[in-house]
C-alpha cells in the first residue's frame, strides 16, 4: 500500500512538473497565437523590416515620406490611385488633428485589419500607439508607450505584442557607448511593463534589424566592441515563448552595412554590401554585394552569392521568393536607377529616372521594402535655393513592379523648404 502511494505520488508530482514545463512551452497571449504557421492578421510583414515607413494589403500601399511630412498616404495598386489616409470630412492636413496625422520614427503597421502607428505625446513623455481602420476614419488612441526616441528605431506589431527597436547613447566608467534593445509591450495593455527580449552594446551605434517567423525573432546586430572601428555582425533568434536568446553565428564585417534579412523555411539570409574604387572619383565607383545563408538544421553559414553590381548607393533588400532590390545613384549621368534582381544575380528589372529640371543634383535614396509584386523606394533631390521661397530638396515614393507589362509609378512628391 506504501509503494502504491508512493508511486501515486511520484506520478502526480511528475505530472505538476511536466505541466510547469509545458505552461511555460505554450505561454502565449491566446491560444490562436500557439502555431508557427503564419497568421497574416496578426504577424509582421517582414517585408518592411528596414525603417518600417510602409506596410501593405493585397491590393494597397500605405506608407510615409522618409523626410518630415508625417502624413500617412495609401497607394491601391489596382486602379492606381492614391493620397492622404484621411477620412475627416473636409479636412485640411495641415493640423495635428487629421487622421493621417503619425511620426515616421513609429513605423507603419497592418495588424488586426486596422493600420497602426504612434505619435508623440505632448503632454507627457514618451509616445501613443494608435490605431485607424484602412479608410482613414475611426482613428483610436490604444495606449501610451516608454518609447522616448532613438537611434535606428524600428517598431512592428506581431501577435498581440508592440516591439520596439531602438538604440541610444550612454556613458559607463566614463566612456561613451552605445545600448540597443529590443523590447516588447502587450498591445491594449497600459500598465505592460517594457520587456527586453534582446541587447547589445558597443562602441559605436548599431545597425541591426529583426523579423519573425511563428514564435520566435530572428535579426542581425552589427557593432564595434572595441575602441577602433573594427565591426562585428551577430546573427540572433529569441524563442518568444520560451524567453530564450541564442547567437546563431557571428562574423568579422567588412560591408558599409548589412542590409535586408529574410527567412525561407530552414534558411535565413542576410544581404550586405561594400563600395570599390576611390572615393575621389565616385564615377568610377562600383559595389559588391554578398549573401549569406544560414541553416537553421545544419547550423552552418555560407555566402551562396557574390556580385558585383556597377552602380553605388543601394540598400537591398530580400523578400518574397528571394528576391533583393535597391535603388541606386548613377553619379556620371545624375540619376536613379531601381534594380530587382533574383537569388542568382540576374536582373529581373531595371528602371532609370534623370533630372528635368535645373539645378537639381542627386540627394539620397532609401529602399522601403522588397515585397512579393514590386519594390517601393524613396529618393531625394538636393535643389538649388536661389530665394528663400524656393524648395530646397524633393522627395519622390516610386512603385516600382517586378512585372515588365506593369508601369512603374511615382506615387507622391514633398517639397522641403528651409531657410537660407
């Protein structure tokens, strides 16, 4: 009768452990969320992984001007129109008060059908997490967030949380550095105290994204952790559901900057890229572009692809069936050129626009995001100000299609005015 009670007991006891351990396998916020299938109304569009100023629908894009607009705009890639995401009757856009109204720090966000993003909080610090229905009206505050600004920020909403990216400077024993956290608060939840899923720091700013895959993060951090300048880039993933980090791999980094990130099934390829030539002579200038591969079974890493790419400038991004696009400055014939090419280096498309007007000189250029139908870019012209009335730069958000038979569109234009 001992023993029975006893194995009794030892079977209840293994049970409560085996219970403790799977509770804390499947701690997620519903049960919805239990899966590592993608759930597209409640995950990240990895696609925007970059400054997450855009985010999209099967039939339309939302996005912002990278420079100091702050407006949301939309862009149905069906009928081609396009505009300001706001649905106030008679509204001017020139107030806080319009729907459209964002910050372009908070990123763009589709989550539950509804578009999200957040604004600065002017009566406190910190910022408010909003909330819009996809026609511009029913714009609702959700809750207000630590979030205070940043270096490189990057906010993205994925299944039931708010993560926020973002790095900022400090001095330690005396010496300056620089800490990069990736946090997450429950969405809906304003007493959620910020969670650090990841961190780093080092010795000079760090670039870094992340995307998800079900549960579990995977991104990149490139730094300096000494005092010279030599970088170091970090392959991570964090198990969301087991409060879990591990650093996949970690490489010695030649490249300006890595670039964009994607994951496809058990692989997960970074994209990074440097300049050649002399600096001098920009016209002369090329750039070489590199992937790696990471395998996730195997846990190996190998570079699958190594180009190099005639023009300078571009951040590429990966996406949707491996392939990377960027927009490019042609310096010798003062131009942009948009380029989208497959896993193998072969171009897929190329699309060219030059000045037309006096005294316009190439500016910038910003790669949005690689989607599955095309490539949305942002490219800035440095104009000559000859009177204080006069426009000092001009962005332009191009849609650039991978299809030949589709036009590419240039789909809003700001104009910048600044005092002389």
């Amino acid at each position: 009768m001992k023993r029975w009670t006893w194995r009794l007991l030892s079977f209840l006891l293994t049970c409560i452990v085996l219970g403790s351990c799977n509770t804390q396998e499947s701690s997620v916020l519903d049960p919805k969320f239990d899966t590592e299938e993608y759930l597209p109304q409640f995950d990240m569009q990895n696609e925007f992984s970059f400054i997450n100023v855009a985010c999209e629908t099967e039939d339309t894009i939302y996005y912002m001007m990278y420079m100091a607009e702050r407006l949301i705009h939309y862009y149905n890639k069906d009928t081609g129109e396009g505009g300001i995401l706001c649905g106030k009757p008679e509204c001017t856009h020139k107030e806080d008060s319009c729907n459209a109204y964002a910050i372009e720090a908070g990123g763009l966000n589709i989550y539950d059908g509804r578009i999200w993003f957040i604004t600065w909080d002017p009566s406190a610090a910190g910022s408010i997490l909003y909330a819009m229905d996809l026609d511009g009206t029913n714009r609702e505050k959700i809750q207000s967030l630590s979030y205070q600004g940043g270096g490189n920020t990057k906010i993205h909403l994925h299944r039931g949380y708010v993560y926020i990216g973002s790095v900022q400077s400090e001095v330690t024993e005396g010496k300056s550095s620089y800490h990069l956290t990736i946090t997450r608060q429950e969405i809906g939840n304003p007493t959620d105290e910020p969670e650090i899923i990841y961190e780093n720091r080092g010795r000079m700013s760090q670039l870094f994204r992340y995307i998800f895959k079900g549960n579990k993060m995977y991104g990149y951090c490139q730094s300096a952790e000494g005092s010279g300048i030599e970088l170091t880039t970090e392959l991570f993933v964090c198990d969301l559901k087991k409060g879990t980090t591990e650093v996949l791999s970690r490489w010695d980094s030649t490249s300006i900057y890595p670039s964009g990130i994607w994951i496809n099934e058990d692989d997960v390829y970074v994209v990074e890229s440097d300049t050649l030539g002399d600096e001098n002579h920009l016209e002369t200038m090329t750039s070489l572009i590199w992937v790696w591969k990471y395998n996730l079974k195997e846990k190996k890493i190998e570079k699958c692809l190594e180009i190099e790419h005639p023009q300078i400038g571009g951040m590429w991004e990966i996406g949707p069936e491996m392939r990377m696009g960027a927009a490019d400055q042609l310096m010798q014939e003062k131009s942009y050129l948009f380029t989208i090419m497959d896993d193998q280096g072969i171009i897929l498309r190329e699309y060219s626009i030059k000045e037309d007007m006096a005294g316009r000189e190439l500016d910038g250029s910003l790669t949005y995001g690689m989607t599955e139908k095309g490539l949305l870019c942002s490219v800035t012209w440095r104009l000559e100000q000859t009177k204080k009335e006069d426009p000092v730069s001009l962005e332009e958000i191009w849609w650039i299609p991978i299809e030949d038979s589709k036009e590419v569109e240039k789909l809003a234009e700001y104009y910048k005015y600044n005092l002389m």
